[in-house]
C-alpha cells in the first residue's frame, strides 16, 4: 500500500514540474524567466552555467536573474532589468576585464592625468583614432568654455596664427592694417554679384519702395484687390483704381470701349451703344392709354407698367395720374434690370389737388418698365399714358 502511494505522489510531483516553466522550492510560484527559483535564508545554490552566446538566448529575463559565464569575461552575471551586468571586480592591470561604465577616478593610476578643464574626469576619457588623433567633437558638448579658460597658441603651419592678439595675427599672416569700413559704397560690390535671394523677403502680393513723400527706408506696398495698379495719389504711393486724372486726354480709343462702341454709334443713357438716325428721317407719332389695377406703393418703389422700343430709337413721354391724395409722387423709367434711365416727381402738395407725374426721354431698342413711388401712404396711381414718336 505504501508503494501505490510513492508512486502517486511522485506522478504528481513530475506533472507540476512539466507543467511549468521552471522549478521552484520553497515557492509555489517560480518566475517565467527562472530555470529554478530557490527561496531560502540558510542554504546557498549552485548557480547554472552557460556561454556569453546561450546567456543572450534566455527570452525575457527577469531583473535579479543570476547566471555564471564561462567564456569571455568569465564570472558570475545578473539582469539589471535593461542588461546584463557583471558581479567581477576586474584587476586595474588587465584592460581587457574592463567594461563601459566600469572605470571611475578611484581606479585611474599615478600615471593618468585628468588635466585640463576643470570638469574632467575618468567619465571624460576618450579613445583617440587610428592616427593618433582626438575624435570629432560636436559643438553641443562643448560647454563652460571661456576666452579665460583657453590659453596658448597655434602655429601658423598648424592652420592658426601663432599669435593672441589680432594685431600679432594680422602680422604674421601678412594681412598688414584692418581699414574699419562704416558703409559699403557700391564700388565695393561686384556687378550682378548681389542675387534676389540675397534681398530681404517682402511680404506677399506686395512690391518693396517709398510709398511717402520724402526720403525713407523701403517698405513693403500691399497690391491691394484684383485690377488695382500702382499709381501716385497726392503725396503718397500705392495701388488703387486709376483716376481720372491718370488718363491724359483722348488717351482712351475705341479698342479701349466696351463692345457695340464704334465711330458711328453714341452711348446711350441705358449704357447701351446704338447708331444715330439718318438725317432726314420721319418718326410715327401715337398714344397709349393704360389703366392698369390701382395701386398704393408707398415709399417702396413699384412696377406700374411696361413698355417696348423696337425701331432704331424712340422720343417718349409718359404721364401718371397720382389721384388726388397729398404728398409727393415720382415717376420713373427704368431698364428691364430696373437701372433708372429717367425719373420725375410732383413735389408735395395738400390733399384734394389731381397731380400727374410726367417722364421724358430718348430710348434706343428695347423693354422698359414704368415705376412708381410716394413720399407717405397716402397716393393711389391709377392709370398712365404714353406719348411717343417712333424712329
């Protein structure tokens, strides 16, 4: 009975160590990185032993892991957490057992010296090149340096001046007296030797000049919007539209003129271009009489009726009845677009006096509309009519 029961709890033991990733006595719980994790205060261990190559191959190892190296630096090693580190307290006499970070000033010999700025130490030692040489050194780490803190000289042969002073250095260099240059005449300047790229930026869509009057620093001149020009108004520059004044007279020809102008057309009060008639020409005279739905506009201007020209042009007169109610009364003729061509109004007058408003003008070809409007509520339009000759 008692060997069924050995044989059980043996089974049980091996089940727990395979089922886990290492081996822990004293502890239920050994760490996923540990082969075997011993808890105790009296005992020691045996630690394992492996190559330099095998240790790198241990995957995520925990910090604190313990391993004794065989080759290379050989001894014990343990994870630090970021590396491995070593527990061997190399011989100052053996360079070859020395690491980064392993030397401080406690170990440096009678015959190394630390000279030089006073912030040198063992951390400040460097490796010099395969020449013999100091390596490249980047401004960056180059701090606390101050005129009083470098002494001595550079030989001219070396690239320097072998002197300390400008004046010295200037001697033996042969450069003989500095001449002190307070402005740059352009003498100096060499022809096309200054490119734009050597000129101070301007801002953007601007030009750099004296916009003022008087002598002064160059500015930057904002363009403005689109169609501006750069043009002089009164004792300033800058850009703007261009004034009548900038125009010399009959500077402006027909190419200039918008489409239609030509030297046989007129503008007309429309804005429209259109060809006189042939003298010697006869128009037709008629009236037309319209009573359209009476209507109270109000101070708002109003459309009352509309009209046609469709000969070469038209002489028009048209009359509004404005009843009998007080107040002002304006008429007008307007484009289809209701651009007012011609306009005309009663004045104010007391109630109970029949007023009409009456509108003349010369038109060119086609459709206009009659409007209407009032100083207060009061007037009603009723009816208009229109007087014309026909060219």
């Amino acid at each position: 009975m008692k060997s069924y029961l050995r044989i059980i709890i043996l089974s049980v033991a091996t089940f727990s160590a395979q089922a886990q990733s290492g081996v822990g006595i004293n502890t239920t719980q050994p760490d996923a990185s540990a082969a075997l994790e011993i808890q105790s205060t009296t005992q020691g261990i045996l630690i394992p032993r492996m190559t330099a190559s095998e240790r790198s191959l241990i995957s995520s190892p925990a910090t604190g892991l313990l391993i004794y190296q065989t080759d290379a630096s050989a001894g014990f090693y343990f994870y630090n957490g970021t590396s491995w580190t070593t527990l061997n307290t190399p011989a100052t006499s053996d360079a070859s057992q020395l690491t980064s970070g392993t030397l401080s000033d406690a170990r440096l010999s009678s015959a190394v010296t630390v000279q030089g700025n006073t912030f040198n130490g063992a951390e400040q030692l460097v490796q010099l090149t395969g020449s013999a040489q100091l390596p490249a050194i980047s401004g960056a780490n180059l701090t606390g340096l101050t005129a009083g803190n470098l002494t001595g000289t550079v030989a001219v042969a070396n690239g320097g001046t072998g002197a300390s002073t400008a004046a010295n250095a200037r001697t033996n260099l042969e450069l003989g007296t500095l001449a002190v240059l307070n402005t740059v005449g352009s003498s100096e300047i060499t022809d096309g030797s200054v490119s734009n790229a050597d000129l101070a930026n301007t801002a953007a869509l601007s030009v750099k000049g004296n916009a003022t009057n008087a002598a002064a620093s160059p500015s930057d001149i904002p363009a403005g919007t689109d169609g501006h020009v750069l043009r002089r108004s009164g004792t300033s520059l800058g850009f703007g539209q261009v004034a009548t004044g900038g125009i010399s007279d009959n500077a402006v020809t027909i190419a200039k003129l918008p489409p239609g102008a030509t030297n046989a057309t007129y503008l007309r009060g429309d804005g429209t271009w259109a060809a006189p008639a042939a003298s010697g020409g006869s128009g037709t005279f008629s009236v037309t009489a319209e009573n359209p739905a009476d209507i109270n506009p109000g101070t708002t201007i109003t459309d009352f009726g509309s009209f046609t020209v469709s000969g070469l042009y038209s002489i028009i007169s048209v009359t509004i009845d404005g009843s009998t109610q007080g107040g002002a009364k304006w008429g007008f003729i307007t484009s289809a677009s209701n651009e007012v061509i011609a306009s005309s109004t009663t004045g104010t007058s007391s109630a109970d006096v029949h007023q009409y408003v009456t509108i003349n003008t010369v038109l060119g070809p086609g459709t206009y509309k009659i409007r209407v409007a009032a100083l207060n509520n009061n007037p009603i339009f009723s009816s208009y009519a229109i007087r014309r000759v026909d060219f």
